[in-house]
C-alpha cells in the first residue's frame, strides 16, 4: 500500500510531465498554418502542450499501475483526452477544408487530410453526439466506450471489434503535419 506523502508525490508528477521534444514538434509545425489565421498556431500548439502531457502520462500509467487507478478515480486522464480528440478534430477539418478550397494551401495534401478526418470522425461522432459515424451504423456503438490500453494509453471501443487510440491519432496527425511542405 503506498502512504498519502508517496501519493501525493506521483500525483504532482502526473499533473506536472509532459513529453518536452514532441512539445517541441508541435510547435515547430504549428507555424505552416499560419495563412489560415495566428490563432491557429496558438490552438495548435495548445493541443499540442496537451499532447505532450497526454503521452507522458500514458507512458508513466503504464509504468505505474497505481495512477491507472489514480486517473480512473479522477477521470482526468480520459477527460483531456477527449477533449484534445474534439479540438484535434476541427484542426483538421479545418485545414482539409483550406486545402479543397485553395489551391495555394497545401494541394497535395488534401488527400492525406481527409483520410486523417475521416479516422478522427469515426470517433469524434459518437463521442460529440453519442451516436456512430454515418459511415459505421451497422457496426457501430452509440456511445465510444473509453478504457485504457496497457500499451497504447487511453483508447475508444467503436465496435464489438474495433478500438480507436488516441495516442495513434496524434502521431498520424503530428507526422502529417511535419510532411507538409
């Protein structure tokens, strides 16, 4: 059994970490999407801070299996996590959407946008709206029912067979953004 000083101790590690060189990736590539707005580099680079202490905190719940029981407790670990799918979302809904539209913003990745989207809205649909993605009616669960995968970090069941991880969304969106050019 681990005494409140200890705890306490993990708990202010849980909430302090974050993964500082994918940090710095994010803010590295959130500056190409400056001609959409500067705001947009503020988003980006806030959803990447959350990233960052997302990863690191999947990584030491792996590690230590008393935060898992810590983060089911607080519920903050699934929260965050939820909330960084939906911002992520609207990032690149956004910027698919500038790509279809403009020819000068990133045409040959339009593509690689709406394969992106479409992963992130087979889960953002049932997490926004508590029903599944158009596209998956007959396969899918109304709700995404979150868990935590001892290798992956915070993930989604969508179907009896099928789990969408975060951690896997964000590296898909992270790499993509670093291959625009």
């Amino acid at each position: 059994m681990i005494n409140n000083d200890e705890l306490n101790v993990r708990l202010r590690e849980y909430v302090n970490n974050l993964d500082a060189s994918r940090l710095k990736r994010w803010v590295d590539v959130s500056h190409k999407f400056s001609a959409i707005d500067d705001m947009m580099i503020v988003t980006i680079q806030g959803l990447g801070r959350m990233d960052a202490q997302l990863v690191s905190i999947d990584e030491k719940i792996m590690v230590d299996k008393n935060l898992y029981y810590l983060t089911l407790g607080f519920n903050d670990q699934f929260t965050s996590s939820y909330l960084w799918v939906l911002g992520a979302f609207e990032i690149v809904r956004t910027l698919h959407e500038k790509a279809r539209f403009d020819q000068s913003f990133f045409p040959r990745y339009v593509q690689d946008l709406k394969t992106l989207k479409d992963k992130f809205s087979r889960l953002r649909i049932p997490l926004a709206k508590f029903s599944p993605h158009d596209k998956h009616l007959e396969t899918d669960v109304g709700i995404a029912i979150p868990s935590f995968h001892k290798e992956l970090g915070v993930a989604w069941r969508v179907s009896k067979s099928d789990w969408i991880n975060r951690r896997d969304l964000s590296d898909q969106m992270l790499e993509l953004f670093e291959e625009m050019k």
